[in-house]
C-alpha cells in the first residue's frame, strides 16, 4: 500500500497581486474628510479609484503642489 500525502489547497486573496514594494501605512480620517475623500472619488471618470488608490493620488498631487515632490517621479 503506498501512503499518499494531501497537499494543502492553498486560497486566492482578493485584489490585485502584491508588488512587495512600498511600506503599508493604516490612517484613521475622519468623518467629514472621508466624505471629501468619496466625493473626489466620485468626480474620477470610471473605473474610479478605490479608497485606498484616491489617498494616494491625492497625497501625491498635494506633494507635487507644495514642491516636496517632483513631478517628473509620478509614478
């Protein structure tokens, strides 16, 4: 009789795949910041920007407007 070993299904985790790069950063906004945030996202041409993509954007573009950041490194 030979012993057959089962191996483990292993599940998809949803979203996209992970880079590894970049350092995760958890914030709490507030209320009334959190609706500024969803109106933003609401303006954005589809497909719109989940929560956590329209925080980066809109962290990035308040960098570039107060020169901490050069436009040319968008990415």
């Amino acid at each position: 009789m030979v012993a057959m070993t089962v191996q483990p299904q292993l599940r998809k985790k949803p979203g996209p795949p992970a880079t590894g790069k970049g350092t995760p950063v958890q914030v709490r906004l507030q209320p009334n910041i959190l609706a500024d945030v969803d109106a933003w996202i609401d303006q954005q041409p589809d497909p719109k920007p989940s929560r956590p993509e329209a925080v980066r954007r809109l962290a990035t573009e308040g960098l570039i407007s107060w020169g901490v950041r050069d436009p040319a490194k968008n990415a």
